[in-house]
C-alpha cells in the first residue's frame, strides 16, 4: 500500500447518451473516491472527434448531477490543478505532442506513411490467406514506415507535409502482465498486440496515448472502467513503461459487464426497447452527426425513479457489501464499499428488483419530501392542493407505491370525486338494503362532532349494527361510495382526511348515481 493520495476519473467520450453501465463505472470511482478522501475528476475523451455526438457531454454532467455522483474536478464541475479536462483542448495546448516525440526517440514508436488503400490492400489480401491482418512485428516489416525507409526519405516525407501517423513498436517476444484488482493477475503475449496508432500528423493523439498521459498528468491513482478496456490494458502498460512512468502506473480495476435479464449478452438499448425499461439515467434526443438522424430515449428520471433508489440498484449490479443488507443511501455505499468486493463475472440486471429499490427509497422519504415532489405533478394535471393536505396523501399512500407518480395516479380520490364506482364491489355487494344503509351513515357522520378516524369508524360500525348489519360486510361498498375505487389506503384514516363536506357530497352522489 503506498500512500499516494487517491485520485481517480471518469473518462466517458461523448458520443451519445451515458448508458448506465457508464454510469455505473462513475459511481464506483466517486464511491472509491470519497470512501479514500480522494479526489474524483470528469475528463471528457474526445479524441475521435468523428464520433462526436452534440450535446452528449452536457448529457453526461446532467445525468451525474441528478444521481448525486459529482466529480470534484472537471468538464461542467469547475477546473482543478490540471485542467484542461477535455482531450481536445488538451491538444489544442500541446500536451500530447511531446510525448509522441519522447517515444519515437526512444526507439519505443514509429512513424508509418500507408495510406488506407494500401491498407485495405493487406487487409484483403490476408483475407485470401484466410487470415486478419494486423500491423505488427511480422507485417511492419513490409510496410512503409520509419523501420523500412531510409531517414532521408523518412524526413523528405515529414518535411513535404505527407500525412502520416505514429505507431508503437509493440516488442516481437514478450509477455505483459499486469495486477488488475478485480481479476487478479492478467498476462498477455505481444503476440496478441498491435501496432496501435498512437498520433496523427494533425497533432491529434488516439485514445490510447492521450488516456496514458493524461492519466499520468492528472496523478491518476486507480482506473476503473469497464471491462471492454481491459484487452487494451497491456499496451497501456507498455506506455507507460517506455515513457518511464511505471513507477506512478494507476492500479487498474476493469468492471464486469452488465447483463440482459435472461443473462444472455451484454444489456443494450435494443433490450431495454423491447421489454421497457430505461437503460439511461435521463431521457432526451440527441442527434447523431453521421447519420444525422436524432435518437430519442427513455431515462430512470423521467420513469418516476428516485436518483438514489437508481444509484442503490446500480451498486448492486457487480458489487455487494457481503452482509444481508441491500438498502444503501449514497453516503452509506461509501463506507461500505470496496473494489476487492466487485465481482469478476456479468452482473445480470433485473427490471423488477430495480422497482423494489426504487420503492424502499421512497418509503424513507419523509412525508413532506414526498409532498414536495407530489405537489408539482398535481399541478401538471391542473390539480392545486396544500402541503399540508399533500404530506397527508403521502403518509396514507406511501406503502401501497413505488413511484412519486403513482401516489398521484392511485390516490387520484384524494383530489377528484369519483366518477365511477367499482363495479366489481358493486355487484358482489350493492343489494337492496344498501342505498337506505348508506343514507344512515351519510346522516350519521354528518352528525358526528368529532372529526377523527377513530370515532368515524365507532359510528360506522354503530350505525350498520342498529340495522343488523355486519359492519365487516359493508365496509368495502362505503369505500367505493367515498372513493370509487376498490381498494385504498386505511378507509376511516382516508375518510378523516377528505373531511365532513366532502364526505357528505360523494355520499350523496353515490347514492344518486349507484344502482340507477
Ligand atoms: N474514453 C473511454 C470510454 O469512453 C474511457 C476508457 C477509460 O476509462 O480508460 O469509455
């Protein structure tokens, strides 16, 4: 263990929505973050600037800031030491550069001339062989680069302006091995590795050495991402090898993948499409530049989901905390959480587990919380109403829902007379002696002089025995009188709640309307 200060980052490129396995990896790092009092940057990759989708970036700080996951330095979160935090205007400042530079005087990469033509050439004609071409130490050989050419003609070409990029000269006989956190010990053969493109002659980095360096220049302590980064490990290794940081390499911790519900594939939006559930934080429509057609989606916000019941869920898919306990709000999934917790192997996502957390979340809300998020979705439907009477609904509906939405949805009653009586309870229960009864008890209560659920209950009750009546059998056809719906929260609490005029206007309704 050394004692460097932890700091760690989220590297998305913004080329779309953040899916929530991206989200998901931002967690890990802030939880990583703040459980070692380190830092947690916002680093925007966007070094392939082709696959630039406008209005991603801003996308990914959105989505961040509704989860609670705040980087504490970074694109959208304010500059720290080492800004800037975006790759291209890190190229605009010449960071990359001379490390490009560093490394080809070392001998470690090269420049290399093909043109894509005569790329796609070699391509094709391994095809023939039955074989993928790579630009490696067998085929660089015969190619037209730095290691093939004269240094005059390699010059001639440079100084012509001829574009070219520069290559790592991935070594012909050796195995990399590196100390993954949550695999364990990972050894590759160079056999394995290519000549990745590390520079363009534009002055642009690929993703490879701009994430090397720029994890060396931001004192990244840890990367943690996912698991599709990991066959690019090695070579980033050797990066930093050759580039003489391998003292200060980050330990690095690649993420399981995140499953379809059969567990059959990696979860994608196509998944999410056909059995309907959101794989993004926030819904929107973002356009992508090459097919210049817009993309909408779905988000978890926009679905009803609380941004902490969301993150609880999505802490659960490939970590645990090796108790029985499942409900964590943010701050305790910091104390409680450790990469050597995070398992190897696909975390399966489960639509209807997702819901539980989401209702577990809401039932630890306050009542007044809930009112608060209540109120503005009455509004939208043109309903007013007070805190105080919407913190009311909110303790009487809170255990029967597991989204905002649907303490507005089922407690409509609450708001709206009924227009329609559950015909269900009707038939079964609605018989000749009900209208008379239901006028007894409307006269009654409209006597009543304490307003208390209690005592509305003693006088239901008394009023059905006086006329022989078993309260219990009679219970649910008053309900559907007062509210029309079958089913409700604790009726005499609810009947307290709607208060002596209204209770006497649908009563007087239901019996001007049921049966005629
Ligand atoms: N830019 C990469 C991505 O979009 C980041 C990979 C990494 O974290 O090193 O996922």
């Amino acid at each position: 263990m050394s004692d460097r200060k932890v700091r760690v980052r989220f590297a998305p490129s913004p080329t779309g929505p953040l899916h929530m396995g991206g989200v998901r990896t931002a967690l890990y790092n802030y939880l990583l973050a703040k459980k070692l009092g380190g830092d947690f940057i916002l680093r925007i990759e966007d070094t392939d600037q082709e696959r630039l989708v406008p209005g991603s970036e801003q996308y990914i700080i959105d989505a961040l800031k509704w989860c609670g996951i705040e980087p504490n330095e970074g694109i959208g979160f304010g500059d720290g030491p080492c800004a800037p935090y975006r790759q291209s205007d890190r190229k605009a400042a010449g960071v990359y550069t001379q490390y490009a530079q560093q490394l080809i005087d070392a001998g470690h990469a090269y420049y290399a001339f093909d043109s894509k033509e005569e790329l796609d050439e070699q391509r094709k004609r391994f095809e023939g062989m039955g074989k993928a071409f790579a630009y490696n130490a067998v085929t660089r050989q015969n190619l037209k680069n730095s290691l093939t050419l004269s240094e005059d003609e390699v010059k001639k070409r440079i100084e012509s302006g001829e574009h070219y990029v520069v290559r790592i000269k991935i070594p012909r006989n050796e195995e990399i091995r590196l100390q993954d956190i949550i695999r364990g010990w990972v050894v590759v053969h160079t056999s394995q590795l290519d000549d990745k493109v590390l520079y363009k002659s534009d002055g642009m980095p690929t993703y490879h050495l701009a994430n090397v360096v720029d994890d060396y220049t931001m004192n990244i302590s840890h990367v943690i991402r996912g698991e599709e980064w990991l066959p690019s490990a090695p070579l980033h290794v050797l990066l930093y090898r050759y580039l003489g940081w391998e003292n200060v390499m980050p330990q690095f911790a690649h993420l399981p993948l995140i499953l379809r519900p059969d567990g059959n594939g990696k979860l994608s939006k196509r998944d999410g499409d056909r059995l309907g559930f959101p794989v993004f934080p926030l819904s929107g429509e973002l356009t992508d530049t090459k097919t210049g057609k817009p993309e909408t989606f779905t988000g978890y916000r926009e679905k009803g989901y609380l941004p902490d019941g969301f993150i609880n869920m999505l802490a659960f898919l490939g970590w645990n905390p090796g108790t029985t306990q499942e409900i964590f709000s943010l701050n305790e999934l910091v104390q409680a959480f450790s990469l050597e917790r995070v398992s190897k192997s696909g975390a399966k996502f489960d639509p209807e587990k997702t819901k539980w957390f989401n209702q577990q979340h809401l039932r630890m809300r306050t009542d007044a919380q809930l009112a608060e998020a209540l109120i503005p979705l009455l509004k939208a439907i043109g309903i007013e109403t007070t805190p105080a009477f919407a913190q009311e609904v909110c303790r009487l509906m809170k255990e029967k829902v597991q989204f905002t939405h649907e303490l507005r949805d089922q407690g409509m009653f609450f708001f709206n007379d009924p227009e329609m009586y559950d015909a269900d309870v009707i038939k079964k229960r609605w018989n000749e002696q009900s209208a008379g009864f239901i006028a007894k008890v409307k006269d009654a209560l409209a006597a009543a002089t304490v307003w208390k659920a209690a005592d509305l209950e003693a006088t239901f009750k008394a009023t059905a025995e006086a006329n022989s009546i078993n309260p219990g059998s009679v219970m649910q056809l008053f309900r559907v009188c007062v509210s029309g719906a079958g089913g409700g929260p604790v009726l005499f609490e609810m009947v307290e709640l709607l208060g002596k005029e209204t209770i006497a206007r649908r009563l007087e309704k239901a019996l001007n309307t049921i049966g005629k």
